[in-house]
C-alpha cells in the first residue's frame, strides 16, 4: 500500500511541473533564445526531481517488499514447525483415501476416516482406519496399533509391530420378525466368582428355607400327634425296637420303590381289570412313598425327642409329650443343616459350611429311610413290634392316647 | 512406551466405541452380533503364556499357517458380550476371549451358544502354556503341531474334541483336562509328547486315546465321577493301570492283572510306558487297543 501511494504521489508531481510549463511556452511562442534556454532548464530540473522522486519510491517498495518476504518465510517456518509439534503428540485425522509414501514418517497416530490408507512408509504410532480398508505395503511399517472398522487389514509385506484389529458388524440389530416358539428359561453361567455378599443372601436363603421345611414338617406332625399318636407311637416304637431292621428294609425299599414301581405298572397294565387300578395306582404310588418317608422321618424326630427326655431324666409333664418330642427331633435334625448356612455366610470358613450342609442332608436321608423301613415293618403304625410299656404320664392321660384304658396292664 | 500406551487404549477404545455404537440401541433385548478379528505378528517373541475364556458358543483351536503369533476371530452378541484381546509383550501373556457384560447376571447361555463363534489360530514355533476355560457349546481344538509346554483345558457343560493330529513341536511337561457334565473326546494324546496328563470328569461320556507319536514314558491321572470311560492305547505302548473304583464296571480285555495293577502283555519289552491310575464312582471303564 504505502508504494502505490509513492508512486501516485511521483507521478502527479511530474505531471504538474510539465502541465505548469507547457502553457506559459506556446504562449511566448516569439520569445527570444534566453527564455528558451529558461525553460529547457526548468524542464531538466523537473524531470530530474520527477526521476529522484522515482527512484527513492522503487528503493522504498522494493525494502517493503523483501520485509515482507521475510515475514512470509518466518510465518511459514512456525506453521511447519506446529504441524510437526502436532503429528509428534498427537493425532493426525485425515478424511478420504491417503498414502503415507515410501520414506515418509509418520510421528504420531493417524486415523482416516472414510476412505482408505495406503502405508509404504512408517507410522510411528497407531494406524487407525474407519470405514475403509488399511493396506499394508512392502516396506510399510506400523509401530503402533492398526485398527480397521467397517474394512479389513491388507497385508502385503507390511510390518505392524502391534496389535491388528478388525471390527465388523452385521447391520441393524436383528430383531426376529416373526413369532417364534417360546425359549426355554435361559442358564445362567456364572463366569466371575461368587462375592460375599453372594454368600450371605445364599445363607439367608438356605435359613429361611430350612425354616420353612421345619415349620411344615412340624404341622404335620402336631395333625399326626393329635389325630394318629398310637400309628405314630408304632411306628416310633419300632424305630427304637428294631433299629438294624428298619434301617435294612429302608434301605432296601428305597433301591426298590422305581423297580416296584415299574413292576406295578407292567403287572396292571397286562390285564384288563388292573387298568382301571392303573389309573388310580399311578399317582397314588409317589405319594404313599412320599408320605412313607415323611411319616418315618417324623416317627425318627419322636424317637430323638424321646429318648433325650429319658436321658435329661427330666418327667416334667409340660415338656415331656408327643408335640415336644415330635418339635424337638425336628429342630435336632436340622440343626445341621441350619448351622452349615449360617457358617456358609463367612467367607474364609465357607467350606466347613459346606460340609455341615452336605452332613445334615445325609441326617435327613438316613432317618427318612430308616423311618420309612420302620413304616413297613410296622405296616404304617397299625402292627406295634412289642407291647409298649406303660407309661403313667402319657399313657395315663387321655390327651395323649386314646387307647390308654385299653393298654394299661391291670385294665 | 507406557505413556503411549494409555493414549493408544484410548484412542481403541474410542474408536471400538465408535464402530460399536450404529448398532448398541435396544441391544439388551434384540441381538447385535459382530465380528471382531485380533491378530499380532510375529517379532522376536520367546515364549506366549495363553489364556482363553470363552462362555458360550462354537469354539475353534489350531495351528496358525501364516508367520502369526495369534490371529482370533470371534462373532458375538454386543448386548451380551465383551471380546477381550489383551497382550503384554514384555511378559508374553495373551488373554483372549469374551466377558459378559453383566457381570451379575452373568452369561445367558442359550442366547448366544448357538450363534457365538470363535476361531483361533496360534503360531507354531513359539513355546507356549496353554490355559483354555470353555463353558458351554462345543469345542474343536487341534494342537498338533504347535511348540506346547503344559496345556489346561476346562469345559463346563459342552461337547468337546481335543487332538494332536501330528506331533507336538517339544516335549510337553503336562496336559491337564478337566470336564464337567460333558461329552470330552482327547484323540491322539501321545502326539502331546507329554510327562504327565491328568483329566477329572464329572458327568459325562469321555473317551483318551492316546494314539500317537510316542518318545517318552509318561503317567497319567484319571478321575472320572459318573459316567462312561473309554481308554485307547496304541498296541506297541506299555501299560499299566491302577485302577480305584466304585460300583464301575471294568473291561479290561488285552491286560493282566498282577498284584494290584493291570498290565499290558508287552509291558516289559515296550519302548515307551504308560501308567494310568484310574479313580471312578459309578458308569464303565472300557480298553481299546490302536492298530498301527
């Protein structure tokens, strides 16, 4: 700007002095030679200070110029000098194909987004390509990661020192478009390790519910006690009386019941009159073996109850009848099993808990089937092993035995 | 090199985020399955220390035919899963495998066992241990050929085939397996070149054969829970079986029974021997013989 002015300024200066002399001649057109020579010299002057002026404004632009030269350069410099600051911390993004040629050297990561990259050189850090294919050239080199999503990695002769990964999807989220058949409810598969809090909400739960089975156990008993005692006394009876019996025949039944079962089922099922029974035998048969063996688990409960009483030699009225013998065995045999939870909740003696569940689950098992072999020893309590001895506390108390009167030795 | 490494697990996982995100909505209810494939060349790698993890689904094993250290491809559900490919190479470790996003809830298996898939090829002249904990689905994995120092597979609930179709690259120290309620297959153990093999079973059908390329003595451990046992011995390797059992029944056609083991005929004259103690509760125990 400030040459352009110069110039302008130099020219009009010229252009006045000429335009002031040019007049005032052709109007002395007759003038004599000294006036000539006057104005010869006048123009001289002017065309000299008209050509200084000139020359001191090319001086001036071309100093303006080669400042502004340097200037450019300078600028150029720091670009150069940020843009290599930049790849050597940082990321490099590029959109569309690139190629990074044979020699180039890449500082740090380069991602290219939507299009291909092409490495024939070296990329010090990461390569990362988003929808578009990475190809690896002979002679290219990666020092980093090379990461491809939506492409794939195309290796021909080039280096990756680090980890080649490719991510592909397959469209939309496949949601099914037709109805299907419902799943059956899904496993679960637990890959991480239990927690301990896992550990106390398992414990709670195994107390809570083997709480519940000794509430339901201990109804039915207190019904059995109050509507069935001699049944229930029989059976007990013969639980104490014929220990190795009763146990040898639970044993036995229990390897039995699926034989019989199946005999039953084949035996009726061959002939036409058993097929009507057939019906009726098939639910029934579960449950008489179930209730078998919840009768004879009950009876063993009343044996445990029993003989502790004798042996505290304790003949207090208030405790010693069939409801506390019957609750006390039950709470006795699944002492096992409550203390294997609740030791199972600390993490460090888990395993004792675990065994004290294992051990009351053998209880359990052990006097349900010594209990159900004394329930077919004595036919379900109708066929008492011996005459019972009487009792003037129980048996003298109709509550408790009907049949009392009947039993008492001098009646 | 640490310094970059949290940038460039960053930059990864903004990127792996990136990629995942066009398909992640509604991804807990309806399946978005991807493909994700993991591979590293070989540098001057002296050893790999491998651990596999893999839930559910359809799993592959084998020698790498390309100059990799590993290459893994795996196909799985993103509202599930996880892939996981994590290596240090100052230590050698190679992790790789899947975890379940819901680390609570933990794997719903049948979602995915029936379209997850993995497939993994390993380089054949590093030495390497071997660590592979499947769960369910079923398994193919032929380590023959490979340079295997000790290998440890688990399996939950799964069909499982195991071979050394040719022989491993050096001599191994163990081969350990372990099967839950399974069906497990191990085809061509002697080709393992192994000291010492051990298996624990719990349910299930299994069949050793240990068939193979033979150079060494070595001692098995065999405990099976319930369940069908089915030994392969090739004709020309010494035998000796202890065996502990429980209401098993033992066939043990082609042994003599000596004191309190079973032998083969040529124990005495036999190159290579084998002694195979066997521990098993309940099902069979059955000996074929391997014509060469």
């Amino acid at each position: 700007m400030r040459t352009d002015t110069v110039m302008v300024r130099t020219v009009l200066l010229a252009a006045a002095l000429l335009g002031a002399a040019g007049p005032a001649l052709s109007a002395q057109e007759p003038a004599t030679e000294p006036v000539r020579r006057e104005v010869e010299a006048a123009r001289q002057e002017a065309r000299a200070a008209a050509a200084h002026e000139m020359e001191e404004a090319r001086a001036e632009v071309a100093h303006e110029l080669a400042g502004t030269r340097v200037e450019v350069a300078e600028a150029r410099r720091e670009v150069g000098r940020a843009t290599a600051q930049a790849r050597g911390t940082g990321v490099s993004v590029l959109t569309g194909d690139h190629v990074v040629g044979p020699g180039e050297v890449v500082q740090g990561d380069m991602v290219v987004v939507e299009g291909d990259l092409t490495v024939r050189g070296e990329i010090r850090g990461n390569a990362v390509v988003t929808g578009g294919d990475l190809r690896l050239e002979e002679g290219g080199k990666v020092l980093g990661d090379a990461v491809v999503t939506g492409g794939q990695v195309l290796n021909r002769g080039g280096r990756v020192l680090g980890e080649m990964l490719t991510l592909a999807g397959e469209g939309a989220a496949v949601i099914p478009t037709a109805p299907r058949a419902p799943k059956p409810p899904p496993q679960v598969v637990r890959l991480s390790r239990s927690s301990w809090f896992d550990d106390i909400g398992q414990g709670i739960a195994g107390i809570f519910s083997t709480l519940a089975f000794g509430m339901v156990l201990a109804g039915i008993g207190a019904g059995i006690v109050f509507y069935g005692i001699p049944y229930l006394r029989a059976v007990s009876d013969t639980v104490r009386k014929q220990t190795g019996r009763s146990a040898a025949v639970g044993l036995a039944a229990s390897f039995l019941v699926i034989p019989a079962f199946v005999l039953l089922i084949v035996a009726l099922a061959i002939s036409i009159i058993g097929i009507p029974v057939l019906l009726v035998a098939v639910p029934l048969y579960p449950l008489a073996v179930v209730a078998a063996l919840g009768f004879g688990l009950l009876a063993v409960a009343h044996v445990i109850g029993e003989y502790t009483a004798e042996q505290r030699g304790s003949f207090d009225f208030n405790y010693r009848n069939a409801y506390a013998y019957v609750f006390f065995g039950i709470g006795l045999l699944l002492a096992p099993l409550l203390a294997g939870h609740v030791i199972g909740m600390v993490g460090f003696i888990g395993w004792v808990g675990t065994l004290l569940k294992v051990l009351g689950a053998l209880i359990l098992l052990a006097a349900a089937t010594l209990g159900m072999g004394a329930v077919i020893l004595s036919r379900a309590g109708t066929r008492p092993p011996v005459a019972r001895d009487f009792d003037p506390v129980l048996d003298g108390d109709p509550l408790f035995d009907v049949d009392a009167d009947a039993r008492r030795p001098n009646a | 090199m640490p310094d970059r490494g949290l940038g460039r697990r960053a930059l990864l996982a903004l990127v792996l985020a990136t990629g995942a995100g066009c398909g992640s909505a509604d991804a807990s209810d309806a399946q978005s399955w991807r493909t994700v494939s993991s591979s590293r060349q070989k540098w001057d790698e002296k050893a790999l220390d491998v651990k596999v993890e893999y839930g559910a689904g359809r799993l592959t094993v084998a020698p790498a035919d390309r100059p990799l250290l590993y290459q893994f491809q795996m196909r799985y559900d993103e509202g599930q899963v996880v892939p996981v490919t994590e290596y240090d190479r100052e230590t050698g470790k190679l992790r790789l495998g899947m975890e379940s996003r819901d680390r609570e809830r933990g794997l719903r298996v049948n979602r995915v066992r029936n379209e997850s898939r993995a497939d993994l090829h390993l380089a054949r002249d590093v030495p390497m241990d071997l660590r592979l904990e499947f769960g369910a689905g079923q398994a193919e994995l032929d380590l023959g050929g490979l340079s295997m120092r000790r290998l440890r597979v688990s399996t939950g609930a799964s069909e499982t085939r195991l071979t050394f179709r040719s022989a491993n690259l050096v001599q191994a120290e163990s081969v350990r397996m372990e099967a839950g309620a399974a069906r497990f297959e191990a085809v061509g153990l002697g080709n393992a070149r192994a000291e010492r093999f051990e298996f624990q079973g719990g349910v299930g059908e299994t069949v050793l054969d240990f068939g193979g390329a033979w150079d060494r003595n070595a001692t098995a451990k065999v405990s099976m829970g319930i369940g069908a046992l089915r030994l392969r011995f090739p004709r020309d390797l010494g035998v000796r079986i202890v065996k502990d059992s429980f209401l098993t029944r033992f066939d043990g056609s082609g042994l003599v029974k000596r004191g309190g083991a079973y032998y083969s005929r040529n124990w005495e004259s036999a190159p290579n021997r084998l002694t195979v103690e066997v521990d098993a509760a309940l099902g069979s125990i059955d000996i074929d013989w391997i014509d060469r």
